[in-house]
C-alpha cells in the first residue's frame, strides 16, 4: 500500500465521498447522542403525562354527579290586593266552628262565649219554660243578647262605669239643691222645662199629661248610663228635696203637675249635672247631656232594677 494515495486531509474538498458519509469527530458525535436522549427522555415524559389525564379523566367521568339547583333571585315583592279575600267564601272547618256554637233559638245570633250569668239565667228559664212561648220572651231575650255583643263593649270603649256607687248619690243631689231651686223658680234657665213646656202647648194639657205621651218622651228624659236604678233614687231623693218640703208646689210646677214635673224635668237636670262632676266638671252641661243622651241604653241595661 502507497502512502502517497492516501489524502492528507480526509474533509478536503478535493475528498470523493460525500459529506454524510464522513466519519465526526468524537465531540460532535457525543454532543449528538446527550442532544437524542434528552429528546427521548421529552417524549417519554410527555406521553407519561398525557396517559395519566386521560385514565384520571375517565375515572372521573364514571362518576355521576347531579347538577346543582337553579337559585332563584328575589327582585322584587309580589303584591297582594287583600280586598280580593274579602269575597271568599269562609272554610269549611270555620262553618262547622259556628254550627258548634250555640245560637239564639229566636234569631239565630250567634250568642258569647262566655254568657253572663244573667244571659244564662234568661236562656234557661226559656228552655224550660212549659208551654207556648210569648213575644216578650222572645224579645227580652233578643234585647240580652244584643246587649252584651254590642250596648256593653260599645259602652265600655267610651269609658262608661261599670259600677256605681248609688249609695252615695243622695249626697251628692243635695249638693244641687240650689240650682234646681232655681229652676223651680223660673230664675235659671232649664232645657228640659223648655221641652215639656214646648209639648203642653202643642198636644194640650191632659193629652200630654196622658202615660202614652209621657212614653213617647221617655228616650229624651232618661238619666244616661245611670239607669232605671239611678232614675228611681233620684226621683225619690228630689221628692223629699222639693215635694215634702213644699218647695215645688202646684203653681210653681204649673203647666205640668209636681210629680211630673220631678220625672220630666228636675230628673234629667239632675242626672245631666252628676255626669257633669263624672267628667271632671271642666266641660259644660251641653256636653254632660250628649253624653247622657248617647250612654241611656247602656244604663238601661247595665244598671236596671231588675238586676237587684
């Protein structure tokens, strides 16, 4: 073998093999095989990475899991109109609350349910009764009831008394002795003695002295919530002021007799002056008598004589 045909520099350009071909130098060949492993060692990592999410998310997905609610969001109130309520019908459980109670066996009302102890005595004594029932039953018992649904409450909102001390009510007329005196004697002005004055003139003197006329006078003369009770001790009290002392005599009680003249005048003065002083006095006798006036049907009931 000829050195002299082997080439000096085998990466000559005047070398026949092509370049590929060439033998690298140790250096370029490692840095070639660090530069292939670490593109393996990538492509190992990156298909670990992508089997690990795709067995997870299948895993996952065998999983069922319901979807949340929707929450409703409150943006405004509803409004309701109440007045619609009104035209309803009452349920049938409320029906069958009033068909338990017990009802008036003449109209039907439906009676408390706590009666009073004259509202029982009254029903009893219709329950019992033997034989036909009169009218007088009938409307004594309607005129409790009413009472004690509507006189009595009404009365007890406008402040009304309960109780009275009519024990101590002579006492106090005599306190008014000097007014009404004066009444008598024509020196003070009396509405009550204009009024009946006004009736004698118009109807005569024996119609109006007549009891069907002294009836139709009975609502304006009664003594406010003082009562039957009331009226009957304060006329028995004026009678020995004025009658028994001959301080009111015939000519003074003219055109009206004396006994009237007790009932239809110095009565309602007297009982008009009494809720004067229940009131604290500061008012006037105007607004004693409209309250007098207003309060006669809770006398009547509250505090009559038949309930001694």
């Amino acid at each position: 073998m000829q050195l002299s045909n082997i080439p000096s520099n085998p990466l000559s350009n005047d070398s026949n093999l092509p370049l590929s071909s060439l033998p690298l130098p140790f250096s370029v060949q490692k840095r070639q095989t660090k530069r292939i492993r670490q593109n393996l060692r990538k492509n190992n990592n990156f298909h670990n990475k992508e089997n690990i999410q795709t067995s997870s998310s299948i895993s996952n997905n065998t999983q069922f899991i319901l979807p949340s609610p929707k929450k409703s969001k409150l943006t405004e109130f509803t409004k309701y109109d109440f007045d619609e309520f009104d035209g309803l019908e009452p349920l049938e459980d409320e029906l069958n609350i009033d068909q338990m109670k017990e009802t008036c066996p003449f109209c039907d009302e439906i009676l408390p349910d706590l009666m009073s102890d004259k509202m029982k005595l009254a029903l009893d004594r219709i329950n019992n009764k033997q034989g036909k029932i009169e009218e007088s039953d009938r409307i004594d018992f309607c005129h409790t009831h009413f009472a004690e649904l509507s006189i009595v409450p009404s009365g007890i909102a406008n402040k009304y008394p309960l109780n009275i001390n009519f024990d101590e009510l002579p006492h106090r007329i005599y306190r008014f002795k000097d007014d009404l005196t004066e009444i008598i004697n024509g020196n003070a002005y009396s509405y009550y003695l204009n009024l009946a004055k006004q009736v004698y003139q118009e109807v005569g003197h024996r119609k109006a002295a007549t009891p069907m006329m002294l009836m139709s006078r009975f609502e304006s003369l009664r003594p406010g919530y003082y009562g039957s009770k009331g009226a009957v001790l304060i006329a028995n009290t004026l009678i020995g002021l004025f009658i028994n002392t001959r301080i009111l005599t015939v000519v003074k009680s003219y055109p009206l007799q004396s006994i009237n003249y007790i009932q239809e005048v110095l009565v309602p003065e007297t009982a008009m002056r009494l809720i004067f002083e229940d009131i604290g006095g500061n008012s006037s006798l105007e607004t004693a008598r409209n309250i007098m006036i207003a309060s006669s049907d809770f006398g009547d009931y509250v505090h009559n004589c038949d309930n001694e």
